[in-house]
C-alpha cells in the first residue's frame, strides 16, 4: 500500500514556534486517513474565533470534514478523536459543537486539558483519524 498525500500547507505564515516550510496536514494510506491535529486556522492561514472555543472548534471540525472529504470519505468515516483543549471550562462549549459534526454513534474519544499549544491564541486542537471502507 502506497501513502497519498491528500493536503500540504506552508506553515510558515501561520507564526508557531518551531514550525517552518511545508507540512503534510493529510495522508491517505489505503483506507486509513491520518491528519495532523485540526486548530482554528483556515487553509488560507487565517486564524478565527480568537477567545472562543466553541467557534474555534467548529474551525477544527470544519478542517477534518473538508480533509476527510479529500480523501474520498465524510465525517462518518472518522473513527477516533483527540481533542486538546487549554482550559478544562472549554469543553462546555466546544464539545457540543464537535458532537454536531457526528451521527447518533460518534467516533472514539479521548480529551486532555493541556497547558498550551503551538500558538497563544489557539485554545482547542482536535486530531483525527479516519477509516474509509472503499479500497482504493
């Protein structure tokens, strides 16, 4: 089974520590679909709903749908969450808005509480995974 590159960005506009050049956001390898985690920026670089973690979930969800999209699959075809969020009184008002991108039967998940991530303003991240049952 080969890897296909589904998506790849240049993250150096997006000003994270650490991070330069172009970055893999989106394999597809068989009917596995890895991503890397899913923040508030936009595929054009911007960043939105600074201060808001629910507006900066429906981001991240809004990125995996389009990603798994992509690869040929939906939201449906997505089998396990980890959602990261910087303050724990953010789950209140970002998971309601991940649960919305999902049927009755929801992917796998797990969440942490996590001290920061690659950007100050960035307060939720969600990585994804996904299995799509056509075999191409």
């Amino acid at each position: 089974m080969k890897k296909k590159v589904i998506y790849h960005v240049d993250v150096g506009p997006m000003g994270m520590l650490g991070s330069a050049g172009r970055r893999i956001e989106c394999y597809r390898l068989g009917n596995l679909v890895c991503m890397t985690g899913q923040t508030a920026f936009t595929f054009d670089g911007r960043l939105v709903g600074i201060g808001d973690p629910a507006a900066q979930a429906r981001q991240a969800c809004e990125n995996i749908k389009r990603l798994m999209e992509m690869a040929g699959g939906g939201m449906s075809d997505v089998v396990k969450l980890v959602v990261y969020v910087t303050d724990r009184a953010y789950r209140e008002s970002a998971y309601p808005v991940i649960r919305s991108y999902f049927g009755e039967l929801r992917p796998c998940q797990t969440g942490l509480v996590v001290e920061g991530l690659a950007r100050e303003e960035l307060l939720i991240e969600i990585d994804a995974w996904g299995f799509i049952d056509d075999a191409e």
